[in-house]
C-alpha cells in the first residue's frame, strides 16, 4: 500500500496490528542522495527474532 505520509502508514499499520494481535516496529529507512526519506519498513515486533 502507499500513503501520502510516514505518519498516516503507520497509524494504519499500528491500527491493523493492534486488531491482529500483534504490535509493530520500525526496522529500515531509506533516503534519497537529498536527505529525503523514501521508504520507512514496519514489521511485526517479532519478525527476524526466534
């Protein structure tokens, strides 16, 4: 999905977490050669951990 901000995904994501059963946290961010960000990853807090 694409939002018009950071702000406005992760309010969904956090949102639909919380209704699954699961919460969230930020795991990479991506910037432009300007300093802008691109992309900003969410994923389950448990994703990548035994």
């Amino acid at each position: 999905m694409q939002f018009l901000s950071i702000e406005d995904g992760l309010k969904f994501y956090k949102t639909y977490a919380e209704a699954c059963g699961f919460n969230v946290r930020k795991a990479t961010t991506t910037k432009s050669e300007k300093g802008d960000m691109d992309f900003e990853y969410f994923l389950c807090n448990k994703a990548s951990f035994k």
